[in-house]
C-alpha cells in the first residue's frame, strides 16, 4: 500500500494556516456581500463568498454550473452512511437519520442539506453568503413536506388517515463561528467541498470540531494538492472544459489527506478514514473508493475525510 509520510505536527499546522483577514479580503472584493452577521473570524474569504454569490442562480441547474455536485450527492450520501454504520446500527428504512442533529457548514443552495433532511435528518444548514441561503430557502419552499404541517378542517373526521409526514430543514446566513459561541453541537458534522474554499483551513476545522458532540461524527469532503488534482480540477474543469467557472479554485488552498490525518492526531482523535472519490466520464458520475483502494492513488484529486470525536 502506498502511503505518504506523515507530516510532523507543527509542519501540518503551517500548511492549513492561511492567515488572510476577512476585512482585507473584503478591501478587495467591493461587490462582496456583506459577510454573515456578527462574525468576528477570518476563516470567511469575501471574494470567495462573492464568486459564489454571483453564481446562486445555478444551484439547482443540474446541468449548469453546479452540475458536478448535483452528480457527487449520491456519493456525498453514501459516504455519511457508510461512516455511521463502521460503529452503529442503522434502522428507519428509508430515514435512517431518524433522531440525528446533522449540521450542512457551507451549503451553499441546499443540495445537500435537503438530502439529509429528506433521509430523516433535523438539519441546519448554513452559508456565509445570505444569496445562497435565499435561493436554498426559495428552493425548499417548493416542496411542502420542508413546511411544518397544519391539520386540515377534516382531518378530526378521519382518524386513520396518517399524518403527513414533514422534513426538519432549517437554514441561516451564518458562520461556523457563530454556532461555536452559541454552545451548538450535533451528532453529524458535514462540510463538502468547502475547506479548499476558507482562509484559514485550521481555524475552520477547529470550528468543526468544537461543533461535533462527543462520539459524534465529522465528515469532510475536499481536494489533495497534487499535480493531478490541478490538472483535473483547474486546467481541464476551468480552463478547457469550462464545466465551472475559471476562478473557482485556488490550487494554493487544496489540503492533502496526510495534513488532515495530523492534524486530528495531534487532537487525539485517531479514526480518521480516507475514501477517493474521482470522477468517471464514461459513467457521467463520482465513484467512492473504499479505504486503501488502488494503494490510496484514489485520493489524489477529491476525497472524503470521517472522524468520530472521542467520547
């Protein structure tokens, strides 16, 4: 099996600190929407923020310009349950996250954040861009089981008619930051391709962690830094095949696999799995590896990260 060299503890800390402030970033970005109210963190870039804000009105377009994530969902799904289920049962059929808190950081135009509540989840979902929280929230109004259920006038007149069943989905303009100073934690942690687009990589997931209850789970999905990953997600995705936006990524900010495994080491949270998850043309879809598959040569373009925090 092919692995790289874990990183000395203090090496890893350097390699996901990005100190750029929010305030400088927003000197630079005049179009930038205001940044999520009262945060005081410089893990939020407003150009960032803004680059995806001009882009809100191609959430839901499942063949524009998010297109890719829309396609990675199954994935992203498959993943959250497959680390549940490595020290837990699983019932519910179909809402196997039934009795979950599941908190979606960097949801962008829900497309996550509505799968998990649909699968039984109670969901928060947040973005620091209030545009993609107004497109996520307009999207979910569509659909009348993310609406609290009123009885209707004949409801009392037929008893044996179930109720309808409604999906707990709640979204809010806010940062990761925010949740910490209000005490919240969950039993799930989900943030998906979302950490190759922070400032400050540390900061965040030091946010995430604290976000996570005890013996709850933290999932991640992100980028490797490697000559492959800059091939596929920025020379061919942006600049040839323009299947997103150029600008969209920033080489500079992917996080290799091996400064993730350290830094939840030097946590003492010692079950991290690696999953790769590339892309297969043919099929139009992601594929998610298993642990180790093809020596770990899966994880050098997008991968998945899970972490259980200690008890």
């Amino acid at each position: 099996m092919i692995r790289a060299a874990r990183l000395h503890p203090s090496l890893a800390s350097h390699l996901l600190r990005r100190p750029l402030s929010t305030a400088a970033a927003a000197s630079s970005s005049p179009h930038a929407p205001p940044p999520a109210a009262g945060t005081g963190t410089n893990t939020i870039s407003a150009s960032e923020i803004a680059h995806f804000s001009s882009l809100a009105a191609h959430w839901w377009d499942p063949t524009g310009e998010f297109a890719l994530l829309h396609r990675m969902n199954p994935a992203r799904v498959q993943f959250v349950r497959d680390s549940i289920l490595r020290t837990e049962e699983l019932g519910g059929g179909a809402r196997w996250l039934e009795g979950r808190s599941v908190l979606d950081v960097g949801c962008g135009g829900g497309i996550f954040a509505e799968a998990l509540s649909r699968l039984g989840a109670s969901t928060l979902a947040i973005d620091a861009s209030p545009v993609n929280i107004r497109v996520a929230q307009s999207h979910a109004a569509l659909d009348p089981s993310f609406v609290s259920p009123s009885p209707s006038p004949s409801s009392s007149l037929s008893p044996s008619l179930p109720p309808r069943r409604s999906n707990s989905l709640e979204y809010r303009h806010t940062a990761a930051e925010n949740l910490v100073k209000e005490g919240q934690q969950f039993d799930v942690v989900c943030s998906m391709e979302v950490l190759e687009h922070v400032e400050d990589a540390h900061g965040f997931l030091d946010c995430l962690s604290d976000l996570t209850k005890p013996g709850g789970l933290l999932l991640l999905s992100t980028i490797n830094r490697t000559p492959l990953s800059h091939l596929l997600s920025i020379t061919m995705a942006e600049d040839i095949l323009r299947l997103v936006t150029p600008g969209t990524h920033t080489y500079s900010k992917f996080v290799k696999p091996e400064e993730l495994q350290t830094y939840f080491d030097a946590k003492g949270w010692y079950s991290m799995e690696r999953r790769g998850c590339p892309y297969d043309p043919i099929k139009g879809g992601w594929r998610l590896m298993g642990q180790g598959d093809l020596g770990g040569l899966g994880e050098m373009g997008n991968y998945f990260a899970g972490v259980r925090k200690p008890l």
